[in-house]
C-alpha cells in the first residue's frame, strides 16, 4: 500500500482578497510551510505576508513557472524588498513666487482692538441705563396720572353731593320765607327738610374724604371756602325756621352756588382740561 505525503506548497491566486485570505489562514493551520500568493494591491500583499514572512511568499503578478518562485528568484527578492521599504517621502514643490508682492493689510493698533472691544459693552451699557431710566419716568408718570385720575374723582363726588344740598336748602328757606301757617305749607318744609339732612349727609361724607384726599392748592382753596359758606348756612337755618334772617339764608345759598361753580372750574383746570364738568344749575 502506497502511502500518499501531503505537500507542504499550497499556490493561492488573489491572496489578498477575502476567499484568498481565509484559505491562506487555513493552509498554515494546515501545517503548510510555504503559501505562494499572487494579486493586484501591494499593501494589502504586503499585510498578508506580515502574517507569516517566514512561510507566505507574495507577488503582484502570477508566474508562470512555481519552481523559480522562491528564494533563488532574484526578482522576487528584489519585489520583497521593494514592496518591505517605506513609501517615499512626498517633495512638496515651492509655489511659484508672483512678480507683484501684494502688501497684506496692516494689522489692527492696540487701541483700535480696545475700542472695538468696548464700544459694544458701552452700548449696552447705556441702553440698560436709558431703558431704566425710562421705565422710571414712565412709572412716575402713571403714578402721577393715578393720583390726578383718584383726586379728580374725589372732587367730582363732592360736588355731585353739593348740588342736592343746595337745591333742598333753597326749597326750605324759600318756603319758610313765606311766613304762611298752613298744614300743607308746613308738611312741604318738613319734607323738604328731611331731604336736606339726607343731603347733608352724603355733602359731609363727600367734603371730608375730598379734603383728606386732595392736593392741589386751588382745589383746596375752593373746598375751604365752600365749608365756611356751608357752616355760615347752617348756624342762620334754626332762625330761619322761627322766620329770622331767611334773606340771609337765600343769599347764602346763591354765593354757595357760585362758590360751586368756581371749584367745577379749578377741578377743570388742574385736572381734566379738556373735561368741563356740569354745572351747578338750577
């Protein structure tokens, strides 16, 4: 029986590729002691034979003859150690030099840096302070319009309270000026007083939160001299009632009325003026 010997050559056409590579590896699991390989990439030949330098051979092109391929090849050896050098350092050529040196623009002073680094900071800088400032102005003008809008108010109540006073104090003294003794004349003046202490009331109520309230000097002026015309009134109507000094009285109401209508002009003029409030009429 004739015993068979394995080879220890194994010829691998494209070693390099992926077939190539995985039935080298295998070859030398094999116990193969040469592996002859041929392809096309030389770095990729040249990673395979780093695999097993001692045992795997590789070459670009295929030979036509196994035999001379080898360590007697002095082409192959000249291949190996051609493809086992360095790549060549890569020259980089000089360009050209132009005939026209063109200046490069001259580099930016220390001050100018500076400045262009500190004007945008002064910039924001000043519109923080302006919009502060603005947002204060504007918040002192509300403030203000607030107050104006609360004090015109109060005024305005004062004398929508005023103007019902007098009407019924007229009516009173009016008829106590009649000097009549009659039922119906007298139950006309108690009616008509009753209106007038509901009046007064309100009057006294309105008069004493405007003068709390209010802070313009010609408004105030007004308001003190309508609560002494006011207090003049009040101490002439018990004699009115027993028919003393009813002319008085009448006379009283009228500078009452006048009085009214100089504060509905003050109020006007400090407060609203393009509002004119009613007047005191009849």
């Amino acid at each position: 029986m004739k015993t068979r010997t394995a080879t220890t050559t194994r010829a691998i056409e494209g070693i390099s590729g992926t077939v190539g590579l995985g039935a080298c590896l295998v070859a030398l699991a094999l116990g193969r002691t040469r592996v002859l390989g041929t392809g096309r990439n030389v770095a990729l030949l040249a990673d395979v034979k780093a695999i097993a330098p001692d045992r795997i051979d590789v070459d670009t092109v295929s030979i036509g003859d196994l035999r001379t391929w080898g360590v007697l090849n002095p082409r192959r050896q000249a291949r190996v150690r051609e493809m086992q050098q360095p790549p060549p350092p890569t020259i980089v050529v000089n360009p050209p030099v132009p005939d026209v040196i063109v200046n490069p623009p001259p580099s930016p002073s220390t001050a100018q840096t500076v400045i262009t680094l500190i004007l945008p900071v002064l910039s924001a800088i000043l519109a923080a302070v302006a919009t502060h400032v603005f947002a204060q102005q504007r918040a002192k003008a509300d403030a203000a319009d607030s107050r104006r809008r609360e004090e015109l108010g109060y005024a305005a109540a004062m004398l929508a309270a005023a103007i019902p006073w007098v009407r019924a104090a007229e009516y009173c003294v009016q008829y106590m000026a009649l000097k009549v003794h009659d039922e119906g004349l007298a139950e006309i003046v108690a009616r008509h007083t009753e209106k007038l202490n509901v009046a007064d009331r309100e009057f006294l109520i309105a008069r004493t939160t405007a003068k709390l309230a209010i802070g313009n000097v010609a408004v105030m002026e007004c308001i003190k001299k309508i609560q002494d015309s006011y207090d003049s009134f009040t101490e002439r109507f018990d004699q009115a009632r027993r028919g003393l000094g009813v002319k008085d009285n009448v006379a009283e109401c009228r500078r009452f009325r006048e009085l009214l209508d100089q504060m509905n002009s003050a109020v006007a003029a400090n407060y609203a003026p393009k509002v004119k409030l009613g007047r005191s009429g009849k």
